[in-house]
C-alpha cells in the first residue's frame, strides 16, 4: 500500500494495487480505482488538507485488513 499527498493540488492517494485501472466517482471529492477483476485499486481525495497533517509524510499511517475489506464493498 502507498499513501501519497501532493501539496499542490491538496490530493490524496491510497493506492492498494499498482495496475491499470477503472476509475469510478463517488463524489466531487472522492473517486475509487478498480483493477479489472473489479477489486478496490485505489482511493483519490481532492481537497485533503484537513485529512492531512503538517507532518506528512513523516506521520505513522496504520490500517487493518478488515477495514479494507469493507471498502472494497462498495
């Protein structure tokens, strides 16, 4: 899993799977990435500032399994 911000364009990426992908959009701000066997690729939050702290990206990031099995759901 990468997690990466860009300051210039306050987007943040999770990234579950590095492969072409399908994008779908949840929202203005939201869209998902899905890899061609239809499995959660990838997350992108546009105006992320406030998910993101000043010390990224040296800010310990954890996530449960469980959690993104959840999403992949959606």
């Amino acid at each position: 899993m990468k997690i990466k911000y860009d300051k210039t364009t306050d987007t943040l990426y999770v990234e579950f799977l590095d492969t072409t992908v399908t994008t779908k959009r949840l929202s203005d701000d939201i869209a998902v990435d899905y890899d061609a066997a239809g499995k959660l690729a990838g997350i992108e939050v546009l105006g992320a500032k406030h998910l993101v702290s000043e010390e990224w990206p040296n800010r310990h990031v954890e996530y449960q399994e469980d959690a993104l099995a959840k999403v992949q759901r959606l």
